[in-house]
C-alpha cells in the first residue's frame, strides 16, 4: 500500500524526516552564531573608539574654550557667517603666564581698592549711570568691555567692528562708532556685571604716558582740527598767557597758537580732575574699577598678548582674524622713556607734583610706578609718591 501521499510515513522515512531539521538546523546555528558574536564584538569596539575620540576631543574644545557662548545676537542685522581664520598667530601664546598675569593684576586691584581710602584724598566713585555709558556688552561671547579714551581704544573700535561685521561703519573710518551701537540698556548692564559667566575687562596704561599722549594726539599733533583743541586751547591759554578767546582762534574758529605741554599740565593741575576732558580724565573716575566686579585688567603694554588671550578663551579669534588688526594703534603715542623726559622735563616740581597727585589712584590700582622715571626728570627735587 502505499502511504507516500496519504502524510503518514514509515519508521525509516520518520525518522529521516525529523533528523533531517535538526541537522539542518544546528548547522546553521553553529555557522550563524559565530559571525554574529564578531559582528557584536566589532561594533563594540568601533563604539568604544568613537566614544573615546570623541570624548577627548570635548574635553580639548572644553578646555581651550571654556567661556565660549553659543546664544544668538539680540539683532538679526548682527549675525554674521562664522569664519575659521588661520591660529598660528595664537599658537606661541604662554595660556598659563598670562592667566597668571591677569590673576595678579585683579589681585592687586581688589587689595588697593580695599586700602584706597588710605592715600586718595579725592572722591572718585562712579555713578552707575557713567559706568554702564562707557560700556560694551559683546553679545554671543559673554564679554563686558569698559572703554577708555587713550588706552587701546583705538585698536578695540578696530577689532569690534570687524567682529560684528559694521561693512557701514568700516567704510566711514570712524571706527568709535561701534561703541554706541553695544552700548548696553541699565538693565542688561547690571545683568552682565552681576553673571558668572560673563568676562568684564578694562585696559589699563601707565598714566604719565596716557597723559601725554592725550596731548599730543588731541592738542599739539591734530591735524588741523579737534575739539580738545577748539575747547580746551584759548582754556588753556586764558589761564596761562591771560589771552582772550579773540587773540587765539582765527576767523574760522581755528587756533593760532597751540598750548606747550606746559602750559596744559599747568592748566590741569589748576582744576578739578573729575572736570577733565574723557581723553586725560584719571581711570578713578572711570568705570567704577573698585565698585563692579572686573574679572579681567589688560595693561596697554601687554595689549597684544592680553587681548590674544581673552579672544581666545571667549571664542572671538574664531571670528576675527587678528593678524588683519593693528593691535598697537596709536599705543607708542607718548609711551617711549626718551619722549616722557622729553615733555616732562619741562614741568617744574610744584607742577609736577600736582600730576602726580591728580593719577595717584591710577598709579596705585594698577601697579605702576612713576618713581623711576621721576628721578630722571627731577633729581634734585623729590616728587612725593
């Protein structure tokens, strides 16, 4: 009989039949199961490497850019396309010494500040009000600068227009322009002095040095015109030389005589200081360097390395290709030891010790010294300090 298609089979077939599966089958599992615990192995450790790499390059880009902020301008006209210039001109920056340096400059400060009363016969506290005008908030980099007139402004104009990409501004030449533009509301004043994550700088400079060179860049050397010298000038020549305002300027409201460095030391040290033109004003007056919170001073003879590195831990140098920007603009205008003898040698001590006593706090808060420079110029006088 036969059972072939009836789906019952014989002892021999049955057993085939149900060999034949399990044959099959375990051949498969043996062949399969290997190459899936490869594959398994493999992916692992692709994913392992990928974490690593990965990892190490977080914590590299944590490091070199710790302050780095990624929120957007307040104003759509501020974006612009992040470019990736070249970083060699940042490579031989010494990241430690500089820190360092900052660190003991802020250290200083907060120590004199506390001593202040001990040797400032002057009042020079600060209105919120003059703080947050002579403010810059950089939004998108968590950067509070506070400007001053002959103290690198000139090359930091420079810098922040490029940085915000002001094509208008940059065409006009009057690069001091962009200040007004970041100039800050009270309000996101105070926000960004009272943040822990904002970093809020100054630049400081050698006041005998800033002094002179307010003279020589906005009275003697101004190419023919500048309102230093249409104000200040019959000012200064009324006081000393007893002329009228008719016997010094010219018909088209020039001047025909321009005041000595004498004479200009002379006047100043006849007024108040807190009355100064923004240009010589003393730093005490300006942005309340002992009532806010700074966590950053640049000093004009360090502006180069000083602002390299605050670019670089804040994300800016990603932006700005620095090598493009003179970063020493008008920085040697009376700042050389030969020029300083030169002009200040022409003061006599009763003058000369009324200067001093006017930058007293500038020299103190930031760590200058004129005692050097003043032996040269009065050797046979002590000027106190």
């Amino acid at each position: 009989m036969n059972l072939e298609g009836s789906g019952m089979t014989t002892a021999g077939s049955k057993q085939q039949k149900v060999r034949s599966p399990q044959i099959t089958f375990g051949m498969n599992w043996k062949r399969v199961l290997p190459l899936k615990k490869r594959a398994i192995g493999i992916l692992s450790t692709s994913a392992v490497l990928t974490f690593i790499i990965y990892g190490y390059g977080t914590i590299f880009i944590f490091e070199e850019k710790v302050l780095i902020n990624n929120q957007e301008m307040h104003s759509q006209e501020n974006v612009i396309t992040v470019k990736e210039p070249q970083r060699t001109h940042l490579a031989s920056l010494n990241m430690s010494l500089i820190k360092h340096r900052f660190s003991e400059r802020l250290r200083l400060l907060q120590h004199q500040c506390r001593e202040r009363s001990s040797w400032n016969d002057q009042r020079t506290g600060n209105s919120p009000n003059d703080v947050s005008s002579s403010c810059d908030v950089l939004e998108g980099y968590k950067v509070l600068y506070c400007h001053v007139f002959k103290s690198g402004l000139s090359s930091m104009c420079n810098l922040l227009v490029r940085l915000y990409n002001h094509e208008e501004i940059l065409r006009s030449g009057k690069m001091y322009k962009i200040l007004a533009v970041l100039r800050p509301t009270k309000e996101r004043f105070y926000e960004a002095m009272r943040s822990k994550d904002f970093l809020r700088f100054l630049v400081a400079r050698e006041p005998l040095s800033r002094l002179l060179s307010g003279y020589r860049n906005r009275i003697k050397y101004t190419k023919g015109y500048s309102f230093q010298l249409a104000h200040w000038g019959p000012l200064i020549l009324k006081y000393t030389r007893g002329l009228r305002d008719s016997e010094v300027r010219y018909p088209n409201k020039t001047l025909k005589i321009v005041p000595t460095f004498k004479e200009f030391s002379q006047f100043l040290a006849s007024q108040n200081p807190r009355d100064f033109d923004a240009h010589w004003l003393p730093f005490g007056f300006q942005c309340g360097v002992c009532e806010f919170n700074y966590t950053n001073i640049v000093h004009l003879e360090t502006f180069e390395e000083d602002i390299k590195y605050i670019t670089r831990i804040t994300g800016i140098d990603h932006v700005v290709d620095l090598t493009k920007i003179n970063l020493r603009e008008n920085v040697g205008i009376g700042n050389t030891t030969e020029i300083l003898i030169e002009y200040y040698s022409t003061l006599d001590p009763e003058t000369l010790q009324k200067i001093i006593d006017i930058y007293r706090d500038d020299f103190k808060l930031f760590g200058y010294d004129p005692r050097p420079l003043l032996r040269i110029i009065s050797p046979n006088v002590t000027i106190k300090f």
